[in-house]
C-alpha cells in the first residue's frame, strides 16, 4: 500500500481488542495506529505484538502502522523486534525526546528489515514530541538524519509532563505545537500531524481543534474516536472552491510567467511565487486525496 498520503486522519485503536481494530480498519482513517502502548494492559503487552501483525495482513482501507512502547520501557525492543514484518506500513514511536533515541530506533529498524528481507527505510516511522524534554530537543530530532519523514504531537502526557490543565481552548499548547511545526519545516521534513481531541462527543469543538492546528502548518490529526475521523478529513481536504481557485492561480501565472511577468493579480488576489506554490501544494493534496478514494 502506497505511503504517499494523504496523512489527515490517523485513528488509534488499541491492539488487543479484535473487533475494534477490525471497524478501525475497515473506516476512512488514512492511517490507523493498532496500539501496544497506552491502550494496552502491561500483562497483555508481549501477546497483543502477534495480534496487530496479524490483523495488518488483512485487507484494509488504510495504511496500517503500530504504536511501540517507549524508548525506555521494558518493552520497546521486544515490540520492534515483532512487527518489522511485511504487511506492516510504519511504526509509530512514543516519547521521543533526544535525537540519540530515534537514531537508536531508526538504526535497529534497519536491521531487522535486512533480516526480513525487507527494504531498508522501507518502514515509516513516526515519532510523538510529548514531553517538555522532547519539545525542547525537537529540533535536533527533526534534524537526526533518520529515514523519519514527519513528526507529530501528543498534548496528553504534554501536558502531564509540563504540569498544564489541557483546557478546551488548548492556548497552553501553542507553544509546543508552533515548535514542532518550525521544526519539522526547518529540517526539510512533511508537516506535522497534531496531538487527539480528547472530548469525545464534543464535534465542534473537535472541529475548531483541527482547524487551528491546520492553520499552525499541521497536515493532520491523530483520533481516539471512529466520529472524529470524518471531521479531520473534512478539515483537511481542500473544498471545491479552493481547489478551483488554485487551478485558476496556477494557470495564470504560467500564462503570465510565459510573457515574463512573476507577479500578477487573480481575482483581485495579488500573486506571486509564494502563492503559486501553495496553489501548487493544494492541488497535489486534493490529487493524493482523489488517488485514495479511486
């Protein structure tokens, strides 16, 4: 299954309850994350790594990636060492707080690929910055030359961490969020994907969630709950009108770039580079978005 994207919505579900990960899979989540941290009783951990692998050779609507434990938990090793396994299309890695970490991580993934006989850097791999250490490294880990292409936040232990009450306005996560973003953009790397909605049921204020961290830079949204897929989604796919508009941008700038102009008006809307390549990324969005739906 093809990593291009899009990477709006990414649904967790956890990796021990067969008929949960079964609906998770069968949604229109573009990733769905079968989990072995958090959702996962400590018991349990070492039986579910055989569970997800599993689950991810059936078919499915998504692309399909497992959440390890930490770093530096009893279990992280272990759980790499069971799901590098075809089927399975990227690992999520909890906690990441130092360059040194995910450059461990990346290189052991490595690997176990070869002894797979899978393609090296073949797994994608996706970090969560959810602690104060991690925001304050996250430019060196966006920077640590691993094969990660995109970073992505978890205000929960954020805020557990840093002593915050996560509030429904969420302007105590602006700081984190902003970080991350110039991060990723810094390192050359795809935009970051945002931390849940944790108010399940509360669709609006899902909504409002969404749309300002896409307006902070972010491409997507991790979910806990089937309902808020739909939303996310929704945030994040171009409407009609901005694709139709881009298509106009695009077209007249090539007309006027032809004639030797770099600078032009569009609907009364002043144009020049910068908004020839947003133009440009909302088209390649909403074609990646049409090439999932086909």
């Amino acid at each position: 299954m093809s990593t291009n994207g899009p990477f709006r919505s990414w649904l967790f579900a956890p990796g021990n309850h067969e008929r949960r990960v079964e609906k998770a899979l069968g949604l229109e989540a573009d990733a769905v994350i079968l989990d072995l941290e958090d959702a996962v009783a400590i018991a349990e951990k070492p039986t579910t790594r055989a569970l997800v692998v599993e689950a991810l050779q059936r078919p499915r609507s998504g692309l399909g990636y497992i959440r390890v434990n930490a770093y530096d938990t009893d279990f992280c090793y272990g759980d790499l060492c069971a799901v590098v396994q075809a089927g399975v299309d990227g690992i999520v890695v909890p906690k990441v707080e130092t360059a040194d970490q995910i450059t461990s991580i990346d290189w052991l993934v490595s690997q176990l690929e070869r002894d797979a006989d899978l393609p090296i850097g073949g797994l994608d791999i996706m970090p969560i910055i959810e602690t104060g250490l991690g925001v304050a490294n996250v430019r060196a880990i966006a920077e640590a030359g691993t094969r990660v292409r995109r970073l992505s936040f978890g205000g929960g232990d954020y805020s557990k961490d840093m002593a915050m009450n996560w509030t429904r306005g969420e302007a105590e996560m602006a700081h984190a969020r902003a970080e991350i973003a110039l991060a990723s953009r810094a390192a050359g790397l795809e935009a970051p994907v945002d931390t849940v909605w944790i108010h399940i049921g509360e669709v609006d204020a899902c909504r409002s969630s969404t749309e300002t961290v896409r307006d902070m830079g972010y491409q997507g949204k991790l979910c806990i709950h089937p309902e808020q897929v739909g939303i996310v989604n929704d945030v994040f796919t171009p409407t009609p009108q901005a694709v139709a508009f881009a298509e106009k941008v695009v077209a007249a700038f090539e007309e006027a770039e032809a004639s030797g102009l770099a600078s032009i008006q569009v609907d009364g809307y002043f144009v020049d580079y910068p908004i020839v390549d947003q133009a440009q990324r909302t088209l390649d969005l909403i074609r990646n978005i049409n090439a999932k739906r086909d």
